[in-house]
C-alpha cells in the first residue's frame, strides 16, 4: 500500500490509502478533485472515512456466501446515464457490501470502525467519484454548509453567483462570463456557502461539465472539442440536447483558471436566456432577490439517494440554523436580472461592480 493521503475540503477530510495495484485510474479520479480538495499527508481535521482502494479482482466472493442480501439500493439518479448507479446491498457482520455489477465496484462500509474499502477496476472511476462527493455532502451538510445550484466566478477577490434552474442559461452566462472577463471558475453547477458572522462566503464543488448542445455550438473551442473527441456536432443537435464532457478535456479547452478558496459572496445574477433575442438587458433587482436565491438552495436528497447507505446520515439541525442567518445576511448582496441572448459587452463587470 502506499502511504495515505488526506482529501481536505472545508470540515472534511477522507484518509486515502490506495494499493499498488490498483490500476491507473484511480488517479483520474484523483486529478478530477485536485482542483477543489487540497490532497496532503496530514489530515487537516479528523478524517470522516480510512477508504481503502483495492483491485476488484481481490475482493473475497465466497465470503459474501455468508451474507445477508437485503435490497437493490439506488446510490445516484441523474439525467446522465453515467450516473444512474445501482447496487445490491449484503450485510456481514458489522459490514455491509454493496456491490455494483455494472461498473465493476464493490464497497464494503463499517460504520463502527470508520472504514470504507473501494475494490477498484477500470470502469470504477465515476462510482468513487460519486462515492467521495456523497460523503463529503453529507458531512458538510451535518456541518451546516450550504448548497447553492449556482455557478460562480472569481473577479479579483469577489464571488459572483449565477442562479437559476435548469434551462435559464446559468451554463451559457458561466461559459461568456469565463470568455470576456479577467476571471477564475469557482464552480460549474453548484457552489458551498458557508456562514460567518457577517460575510456569505463561497467555495466551489468538482462536477462534470453537463452542456446543451446549444450552449456547446456556441462557443467554437467547445464546438470543437465535442466534435473531436465526442463525434458529435452540436450545431446539427436538439439545443436542449445534453453532453457530458470529460472535465479536464473541459478545462483545457478554454484555458480555464481555477478559483479554489472561500471567497466573498457579493453579487448574485439570475440569467434568463432568450434565443429570440439579439443582445440583452441588465436590470438591478431591487426587491425578491433574496428569495429567488433562497429556492436555489440544494440538499444531498434532490440527487443523491441519502438512505442508500448509514455510513454518514446528514443531520439538517445547522444547516436551518444557517438558512435563517443567510436570510439576514443577503440584504448585503447585490442582486441582478441579465435577460437575452447573455452575450457580455465590455463594461458589463464594471456595472454589476457598482
């Protein structure tokens, strides 16, 4: 085994220890957090999780003979096939084995011992991702961070939040945002907001670049990628038509810089995108921002199965204890409407400043 590293993400932290021969992607799936989780060989708080990542083929079947089968368990619905993941729940002893035929996973997870093995194959990569990303939520959550379906960017030392539900154009304001500005991604789709005692502060959250075809064909360096690597042309598809692009593929497209760190929220934007339109409005809300964000706010249970295992059972008593000082805390937030084709002039960062 090597020795362990520490995955740190705000009051989280999983202890790592990977075996020699496990194969290479598990560092795949280490890069794709490298951008949000600091990774190092000392825990910075106590760790939540030993995980253990060990080569599928050492997993012991005939142990399992003695185990209990309970249910099928649904761990992840999503709108991307890829995440649509399923297992088979055993119980042995204080372990429980979930075992997921389709990716070639298998989990054992002992509450009582604070450990969770990961038997790890080549088509794992996306199931532990998801795995760590659940742990991390739910702890978070128990800690009263905040989830916010946003994206956001780094301008200087300021947050600005792009709020809305599916199909507002949160994707395409983020992608022209990235394309006009002098600015770093925080995040993608959804952001963390933790509570001080006077300041909303922002940190982004490692996630899959899941775009419209529309949005893709709009921007040629996406366009491009999508096409080489995908061998799909956008321009031809449904606008509404999702893609799921490889996150560092993503990245390297549009030389993107990363915000990693807890930053000021201070302006929040919501977009409305108007395909029938050439140009776009910007309006000052003046009155119901706050609300608007407010039904922005996510849980672990809007996409992630919370009961699919009791390692880790979110407990909401800070998170709505934060929600009501949030509520207070937003009267200190600028909050803008941009309607229309979301095309960003020169002086739009100097406006939403203001």
């Amino acid at each position: 085994m090597k020795p362990p590293i520490y995955l740190n993400y705000l009051h989280s932290c999983i202890e790592v220890t990977v075996d020699l021969r496990t194969p290479d992607n598990i560092y795949d799936v280490l890069d794709f957090f490298s951008s949000y989780l600091e990774a190092t060989d000392a825990p910075k708080t106590k760790p939540l999780a030993a995980m253990n990542v060990i080569p599928y083929e050492l997993y012991d079947w005939e142990a399992l003979d003695s185990g209990l089968f309970i249910e099928w368990k649904t761990m992840r619905t999503s709108t991307a096939p890829e995440f649509n993941l399923k297992s088979r729940l055993f119980r042995l002893g204080d372990d429980e084995h979930f075992i997921a035929d389709e990716t070639r996973t298998n989990i054992v997870m002992n509450k009582q011992e604070n450990r969770v093995d990961v038997y790890f194959s080549t088509e794992s990569s996306i199931q532990l991702i998801e795995l760590i990303r659940d742990l991390i939520v739910k702890n978070e959550e128990s800690q009263g961070t905040l989830i916010l379906h946003a994206s956001a960017v780094l301008v200087e030392d300021s947050g600005i939040a792009v709020v809305g539900s599916k199909g507002s154009g949160k994707s395409t304001m983020l992608l022209e945002l990235l394309s006009a500005g002098d600015c770093s991604l925080i995040s993608g789709d959804k952001c963390f907001i933790t509570v001080t005692d006077d300041r909303l502060r922002i940190n982004g959250w490692p996630d899959y670049p899941h775009l419209g075809a529309g949005t893709v064909a709009r921007f040629p360096a996406l366009r491009s990628l999508v096409e080489d690597v995908y061998g799909l042309d956008a321009a031809t598809m449904h606008p509404d038509k999702k893609i799921l692009i490889d996150p560092a593929r993503f990245a390297e497209t549009l030389s993107i810089r990363f915000g990693r760190g807890d930053y000021a929220l201070d302006t929040c934007i919501f977009p409305r995108f108007d395909s029938a339109s050439d140009g776009s409005t910007l309006t000052s809300v003046k009155h119901g921002g706050a609300d608007r964000l407010l039904d922005n706010l996510m849980f672990s249970t809007d996409y992630y199965q919370t009961k699919w295992h009791r390692f880790i059972e979110p407990d909401y008593k800070k998170t709505k204890r934060n929600i009501e000082k949030m509520n207070t805390l937003l009267r200190g937030i600028t909050f803008w409407e941009f309607t229309g084709d979301l095309k960003i002039g020169a002086s739009f960062f100097e406006e939403v400043s203001t």
